[in-house]
C-alpha cells in the first residue's frame, strides 16, 4: 500500500466518536511511544500528527483519513505518571468505551518501545483486546535507539512477557525509515 494522502479529520474530546463508515485502524500505546512520529512516518508526512517531547499531549481521540479511504485512529497515550488518578480513570474509560463501540475498528496496533520492558498496563490492553476480539498488532518503535543484537534480545523478551507469537509484530523506526512496508502492508490486510 502506498499512502497518496493523508489528512486531520477531527479530534474527540468526549464518547460522541466520530461517524464514517470508512474503516479504522487504531494506534495505541504507553505515552511517549512515539505514536504521532509513527503516524508521520508512515503517512509520509512530517507534521501531520503533532509530536512532543513531553509525555501525555495526546488526550483526545484524532481522526486521520489515508488514502480517502480508512482511518488511522490516535487514541490517548496511557501510562503518564504525572496526571491524576481521576484523569488515568478518565482516559481508561474513553479507551475502552471507543475500543469497545467502534463499529469500523478493523485492528488495533499495540505501539511499544523497544527499550523498555511491557508494563502491566501493556499487558492489560492485549487481554482487553483479546477479550473483546479485536484483531491485535503489535509495533515496536524506536529501534534505531539500539544495536541489532539488542534490538533481538529485547523482542525475544517482549514476545515471552506478552505471550505474541513474533508473526503479529513489526519492527520499525521512524528515524531510519525501518518497517515501512511492513506496517502499510499489514493495515492493508485489515483495510483492502
């Protein structure tokens, strides 16, 4: 697949998601996971979604439509330390309530760091998407951070703490431009 455009639809800041009945792809992730890079990156687009360097921007639902034809969905980073038990609450509802109701969600790709070790919260999203059967990816990002040698041993740890089989997981940077093809590929799968 090749993305010919790519454009900022909406944001949702409330359970009012948005209405299409193109299909959608949802990415999701630990705050900080490089998210809206990954979206840059394969939308080949450098500032299509926002990005920062501090943890925990995104706190709405944004809406990008490819190729006039699916939509890639932003959904709020989880895991940020310094917000308030009320507002993570908040966050888990929202997450799940749009995972949960989404009538086009065709699959969620699970975004992860490849330096850091899954969290609890990691491992509570793959068995909520197992629960609910939403077909499951899983994206490690920010592999240019380390060497090949470390890059293997940390994926041989994340599919053993996850329990995923190395088949539903895409190695990319955004930086060297590894994995493209791959992840385009696979949401093809999902979108035709």
């Amino acid at each position: 697949m090749e993305i010919k455009s790519a454009e900022f639809v909406t944001s949702v800041a409330d359970k009012n998601f948005y209405k299409s009945s193109y299909p959608e792809i949802a990415f999701v992730g630990r705050s900080n996971v490089g998210k809206s890079s990954l979206i840059n990156f394969i939308s080949r687009r450098k500032n299509l979604a926002k990005t920062s360097s501090t943890p925990g921007k995104t706190k709405l639902i944004n809406y990008f439509l490819l190729n006039k034809s699916f939509f890639l969905v932003d959904l709020p980073g989880y895991g940020y330390a310094q917000v308030s038990k009320q507002e993570k609450t908040n966050w888990g509802d929202f997450l799940e309530d749009y995972l949960k109701t989404s009538k086009n969600l065709k699959c969620v790709y699970l975004l992860l760091d490849v330096r850091r070790t899954p969290t609890d919260q990691d491992e509570q999203m793959i068995k909520f998407l197992y629960f609910n059967r939403i077909p499951m990816k899983i994206v490690i990002t920010k592999t240019d951070t380390l060497s090949r040698s470390q890059v293997a041993n940390q994926l041989f740890m994340i599919t053993g703490k996850l329990g995923v089989m190395k088949s539903d997981v895409i190695v990319t940077s955004s930086l060297d431009k590894k994995g493209q093809v791959e992840l385009l590929s696979s949401i093809e799968s999902f979108v035709g």
